[in-house]
C-alpha cells in the first residue's frame, strides 16, 4: 500500500507517496474528523438513553456540551498555531489516543460534575491538539489545484462515517433492554475505534516537508486587527454564527419527536441518525452545487435558510397529534437537510468577500470563534427552556431559530454588500497600478 511504516521517516511532499497512501490518508483523517466529535455530541442522536444513564436533567445535559463549546471557543486559534509548529502526525496520534481515554471515563458514566470535566477535557484533546490536521493533512496529500475536489470528497467521507458508526451506536443502544448498559457500551466502543484510529495515524502518517513554519509569529495582533477590519469579514462570521445556531437547534428534533409525539426510541434515533449524518451525504454536495450556479455561497445558504424558515414554522403550527408522528419524521429530515446544507458551506462567505489570502488564515480563526460561540450557550438554554415548561418550550425554542434564521439572512446580504465594495476597490486598484506604469 505504499505506507511507510517501521521505517524510519524522511519528510517528504505528496508527489513522493502512493497514489493508495495518499488517498489512505484522506480517508483517515475524514473519518476521524467525523468519529472524533461523536462522544461529545451523542445527545444529537441518544437524547433520552444518554440523560437516563446520566441521570441528569436537560439543562446538566446541555450544560456538559456548553463546557465543551467553551473550551474550544478558548482553543480555536491556538489550534492553529500549534497546527503550524508540530507535525501532522504527532498532532493526530496524540489528540485521538487522548480522546480516547477520556472516552474510556466518560463509559464510567461518572457524576455530572466530573463529566464538565471530562468534555473541558475534550475540548483540549479534539480541539487544541487534533483540530487543525483535518485541513492540513488533505493540503499536504494534494496539490493546491487538486485541493477543492479532495475537500469535497471529504466530506463525502465524512458523512459516511458519521452514518456507519451512528448505526452501529443505534445497534448497541437498542440491544440493550438497559439503556445506562446500551450507553456504556456505546462510548466504549466509540473509544476502541478513535484509538485504533490514533495507532493507525501513528504509523500511516509521514513527516511531510514544510509542514513546520519555524518562523511563524506565535500571534500576530496585526494580522488580526487587519482581518478584523476588511469589509465583510465580520458580517460573513456573524452569519456563521446564526447558521451554526440553526445547526445545533435542529438537535432538538429529536426530543420533540419522542415528548410530543410519542415517537418509538428506534425511530428516533434512525430519523437522528439520518438527520445528523445520513443527508451528509447529499446537502452538502448540493448546496455546493446551487453556490456554484447562482455564483455565490451566500444566495445558497439564503435559499437554505428560506427553506428553514417555512419548516420551522410548519413545526410551530403542527397539531400534537400522535398519529402524524411519521409526517414529523419526514419534516424532521427536511430540517436537517437544509440546516446540514446551510452549515456546510457556511465558511463561504469568507471568500465571496474576497478576503486577501495572506490574512485568509486568520478570517478563519476569527470565523471558528465567533460561528462556533452558539455551543457555550445555546444547548443549556434550551435545555433549561424544556425543564422549566415541557413540551410547551418546543414552541419557544423553534422561535428562537426562526428569529436566528432572519438575523443570519440579514447579516448574508450585508456580506454581499461588502463583496461588492471590495470588488470596486480591487478594480480601482488595478487600474491605478495601470497608469503607474
């Protein structure tokens, strides 16, 4: 297979591997970048089987993510400084063995307070440490002209791996007539495959050339303050904070699914299964391919987010009548396609602004923060929302995404209005090198 292993390493570039090392690579690092995140978002798919065997109420199990989203809040532009000064290698095997072990704790299914802890902690492992490989190990396997069909197929990859490990979690869990037991053995299982993946990643992975930027500032504040300021940067960050908040509300699908309409804990889970991972698959490819034809991400993700809009409120209005739980099913997937498309290519805007290259890094530091900031708050919210009203607070919770989904439109079309600044100045500014020479 062209894998170099047990031997020592030389650094070499992409065009030294096998055509098979290379896309072996791709495909590890995809799938790790789908496993990886799985213990710490189970409550998407496992609501109910994981708040049981926690004993734990809503809020405590929104809360154990929101410590999770505030760690990598923390850790997202550390993570790419660490990216830029170790190797690839060291940073995948490292983040997924430690992943891993926590997992191995968290299967313990310790006291609430202990598992703030331990997601705190998986915000180090997951996000400080192996954040910043799933990029750069695709960049690395590939020419830069090759690059957007490789992330593509990425995805793809992730998407697929989402889905079969989903349904092997939907095995274990229903094959226990105990669900705390159907959890224990799922998180074990999780944290067997993250470290096969770590020891695998260890060996598979060589030491590429240039990969360590020895010169690399530890914080440029320049930099920083110059993406900060370019036209459009903020409002395309802004919008991937209402389309990530979108993203993450669409969890909720699945409680509102079993506590109104009595839905059965398998079809639960499979319509999850198939909301979180499943349309993977499909929504992101097509919402690339209508970005591509309306030439532009964010009349894509405004499409998205109409379509959302017209479900949510479909949700708002549906009689809570047991007999349509199927019809709720469906609309459920529907949600999740148009979230799921929305998300997945809600970094876009960033270069539909036409953000300079040289600071292109750092616009994304700032997107990770300031998109991915929803995780601190919004899961205690609602979950504090539910505890406090029933079933009743599925009707505030799904107002509140309806009122995301318009901020998010708005804050899209302040970003295409900046696009078009930006384009104007680039145009002045050829033409006055123009006539300077």
């Amino acid at each position: 297979m062209g894998l170099t292993l047990g031997k020592k390493r030389k650094e070499v570039t992409y065009k030294d591997l096998s055509g098979l090392h290379k896309w072996f690579l791709i495909v590890l690092i995809s799938m790790g970048s789908s496993i990886i995140y799985t213990p710490m978002y189970l409550k998407g798919v496992f609501y109910d089987p994981l708040m049981q065997a926690l004993n734990c109420s809503n809020a405590e199990l929104g809360a154990m993510v929101s410590c999770y989203g505030i760690a990598a809040l923390i850790t997202y532009l550390p993570s790419g400084i660490i990216a830029d000064k170790f190797r690839m290698r060291t940073l995948a095997w490292v983040g997924f063995v430690t992943t891993a072990a926590l997992c191995f704790v968290y299967a313990t299914l310790p006291s609430i307070e202990l598992c703030y802890i331990i997601f705190i902690a998986f915000g180090i492992t997951s996000i400080l440490i192996w954040w910043g490989t799933r990029f750069k190990v695709i960049r690395l396997c590939c020419s830069e002209e090759d690059y957007p069909s490789k992330i593509g197929i990425s995805y793809s990859v992730y998407g697929a791996a989402g889905l079969v490990i989903g349904s092997i979690n939907a095995v274990f869990v229903s094959s226990f007539a105990i669900p705390a037991m159907g959890v224990q053995a799922m998180i074990v299982l999780l944290g067997v495959i993250i470290g096969l993946m770590g020891v695998v990643s260890f060996l598979a992975i060589p030491n590429f050339r240039d990969e360590i930027n020895r010169d690399s500032k530890v914080m440029s504040l320049a930099d920083a303050a110059r993406a900060i300021r370019y036209p459009g940067v903020l409002w395309a960050c802004a919008a991937y904070f209402f389309v990530y908040a979108v993203y993450q509300g669409a969890t909720y699908t699945t409680s509102y699914m079993t506590a109104v309409f009595a839905a059965p804990l398998t079809l639960a889970s499979i319509v999850s299964l198939i909301r979180t991972s499943g349309i993977g698959l499909v929504a992101g490819p097509v919402a690339g391919f209508f970005a591509k034809k309306l030439n532009s991400p964010s009349k894509s993700i405004l499409a998205m987010f109409a379509a959302t809009i017209v479900v949510l409120f479909v949700f708002w209005f549906f009689p809570h009548n047991p007999d349509l739980v199927i019809t709720v099913a469906v609309l459920v997937i529907v949600f999740g396609f148009v979230t799921y498309g929305a998300f997945s290519i809600g970094s876009s805007p960033l270069t539909e602004a036409h953000v300079p290259m040289e600071i292109f890094g750092t616009a994304v530091g700032i997107l990770s923060v300031i998109g991915y900031l929803p995780d601190v708050f919004i899961h205690t919210w609602f979950g504090s929302m539910i505890d406090a009203s029933g079933n009743d607070a599925f009707g505030q919770i799904f107002m509140w995404l309806i009122i995301f989904a318009v901020l998010g439109c708005i804050c899209l079309l302040f970003t295409r209005r900046a696009m078009k600044k930006n384009i104007a100045a680039e145009v002045v500014g050829v033409r006055r090198d123009e006539a300077k020479e």
